[in-house]
C-alpha cells in the first residue's frame, strides 16, 4: 500500500476513480453541489468541537439530518441517477449529519490505558454482587396498579426455558441496542418511541486482528524495498479487506505485535459476515501476505480475533446509523420517561458510534431518571459533575 507522502510525490499511485466514471465532469459537479450544500467550512467545524449539542441543533435546522447525500442529489435537485450513484450509493440513505468529520479530522487522540474494557470493569467492584450474568433478557411489563417494571429473563444456557424468570424493579434504564430490543415482549409505549424501537437503522461492521511473532512492519526494509510502517491506517484495493492500522502503542518495542489486519463497515462487512471464522481469517492473512511480502507468513503466530457485529448476538448491527429523518425525529422520545423505563446508550445521543456517545447517554439517562424521582438536586449534581451542558436546571 503505497503511504500518503508516495502519492504525494507519484499521484500515479494513487486508485483512478474518475477512469471508471460515465461522466467525470458531471460527477465532480454533482459531488461540489452536495459540498457546497453542507458548506463544512473551519466555523461549522469549530462549532461542533466547540458544543456538539449546539451544532446538532443547527444542522436539524438546516436540514441537513433530512436527506442523504444521494438523497439530496437525487431528489433535491433532480441529478440523474446514474451520476448520482457514482457520488454516493444511490442506496445510501444515511443522513448528512457530519459530526465525524471532525472526529476523523482530529491530530490527537485519547483512550484508555490498556483497552476501554478497563471502563466497564472498574465498575465491578461496586456493582459485582448486585449484577446478575449468564442471562438473556426477554421483554418488560408494566402494572399501572403498582406503577412497577417487571423484567422477563431467561438463562443464556438454557434458551429453550419453558417459563421465563422474573424480576420487578421502580425503574428500569436500558443500554440494550435497539437492534436487540426490537425482539423483546414490550409494554404499549406511545407510537413514536415504539416506532424508534423497531425502525432506528444500524450500521453492520467487521474487524480482524491478526497476531504477529514480532512488529516486523516497523523494520526498515522488512521485505525489500517496504518501507518501516509507525501506526496508522492504510487503504488497498483488495475485495473486503478495508482499512488495516498499525498499533501506534508501544511502537519499536521488542515482541509480538497485532495489526488490525481488516476494518470494513457497510454493505462489504454484510457480505463478509457470511463468512465463517476460518474463512475470514485466511481471506485476510492472505492479503497481509499480499501487502507485506512472505514475511507476514513467516511470523503469523496463527492466533486471530474476529468480529461481524451484525451476526453478534449481543448487538445485531455494530452501532447505530439514522437512515434520513430518523435522528431528528426519534431523538425527543428518548427524553420522556415512559412506563418507568428510560433508554440510553449511544443509538439515543446526538453522536453514534463512539464511546463518548455512550457516555453521554448515561449522563443524560441518569438526569432523566433523578428528575422523574423528584431529586433536582442530586440532578443538578451529575450535570455539573460530568459537564451535560445541554441542560439546564
């Protein structure tokens, strides 16, 4: 994979995509009319860093959560639909909220020493022996007589339990994607919420890593004339494989290292979901050996991970991706308490797809549900605390 300074200095290298298009001209004219639409200039930028909330809120304004890309320029304007396809899937009817272009757009980057599994697991010790595992919940049931939630759950081993077991609670805030919630028993919410439930699209994604004896890529020359890789990502035009990135931690380090061999979302990840595990892993080992040279055969330790969370039982769909209209229409009902239960997680923030999302989800989740509990002032407290400046109180 040729690295940005090699096409930089040889754009030769470069995938032509113009050499495929019907109309380059019109393609480009087609692509400039979107761009100027959602005229993503450094102010539009600096406003979302600045105040995400804010900015989402301008974007609903415009309009811009109402039409796809291909959306915009096919029923917006009116482009053929030939030229339209070759811009942006004409299928593609994600929204046009462009929250990750800053994101993406950021030089540095945070995360949590040794994996965001330290997150979760530094809650244990307060939550461990009032957590209940190993269970698969079936649905929620409401009584207006004793204004309580009632939980059905069964045990993960034995999902074929006649009778489901039961759990009655004041309230309940559920995390669960609504890609899994769709098939839950649930109480009659009102018709926006349960539409939101059943409707909000998500996004299928995979990944493999690939376990190397040694960081061989950062090796001068490891195969001749490869050049040493220091983190990053890369692009190759080999079917399915995506993106692969480089572990930027603990880089020049002796040992063993992973690379994340294959990152792809969208229509390619449906596809290589229906690959079994040893299918995808070799497809992909193949094509590091491709990239790298005889190398990466020589020093695959054989050891692997691979996720399709569209075919994980805990998810179905990798995160959550509005389909047009959705965002702007569905995110109110997550702020009304209904039959005493409260939603979070990141597919009920103003962002999908990051942990911050989620975060901000609980944040919001646990405000929600002191002030239906009458507790302003410990409301108060949690908003000051983790800075939900889109309330006030």
């Amino acid at each position: 994979m040729p690295s940005s300074a090699d096409i930089k200095a040889n754009p030769a290298l470069a995938t032509n995509l113009t050499s495929t298009y019907s109309n380059a001209t019109a393609v480009k004219e087609a692509s400039d009319a979107f761009e100027n639409w959602i005229n993503l200039d450094s102010e539009k930028i600096k406003a979302t860093v600045t105040n995400v909330f804010t900015a989402h809120k301008a974007a609903v304004e415009a309009g811009y959560l109402d039409f796809s890309e291909s959306g915009y320029l096919r029923y917006k304007l009116g482009i053929d639909a030939n030229i339209t396809d070759q811009v942006d899937s004409i299928g593609d009817s994600l929204d046009s909220w462009y929250y990750d272009t800053p994101y993406f757009s950021a030089t540095t980057w945070r995360t949590i020493d040794q994996g965001l599994s330290k997150l979760p697991s530094a809650f244990m010790p307060l939550v461990g022996n009032r957590t209940l595992f190993n269970s698969s919940i079936q649905g929620f049931s409401y009584d207006e007589t004793t204004d309580k939630v009632t939980v059905s759950y069964r045990p993960t081993a034995d999902p074929f339990a006649a009778e489901a077991e039961t759990a009655e609670f004041d309230y309940v805030i559920s995390a669960v994607p609504f890609s899994r919630v769709r098939l839950w028993r649930l109480p009659s919410y009102t018709s926006l919420l349960a539409r939101a439930i059943q409707n909000l699209n998500y996004s299928p994604s995979c990944k493999v890593s690939l376990h190397y004896k040694t960081r061989f890529w950062e090796r001068d020359n490891y195969t001749p004339g490869k050049k040493a890789i220091f983190g990053g990502c890369g692009a190759t035009d080999i079917p399915g494989i995506g993106s692969v990135c480089y572990p930027s931690y603990k880089m020049n380090s002796s040992g063993p290292g992973v690379i994340l061999a294959n990152y792809n979302s969208g229509t390619p990840a449906r596809s290589l979901g229906s690959f079994t595990d040893a299918q995808h892993v070799a497809h992909v080992q193949r094509a590091m050996v491709e990239i790298h040279g005889q190398v990466a055969a020589d020093e695959w330790t054989g050891n692997y991970d691979r996720i399709c969370w569209e075919q994980n039982e805990f998810q179905a769909g990798a995160w959550c991706s509005p389909l047009a209209g959705q965002q702007a229409l569905y995110l109110p009902a997550y702020y009304h308490t209904e039959k005493k239960t409260v939603w979070v997680g990141e597919h009920t923030s103003f962002t999908h797809a990051w942990i911050w999302s989620a975060l901000e989800s609980a944040v919001r989740g646990t405000t929600q549900l002191l002030l239906d509990m009458g507790l302003v002032d410990e409301a108060k407290q949690v908003t000051e605390t983790w800075m939900a400046r889109w309330i006030s109180l």
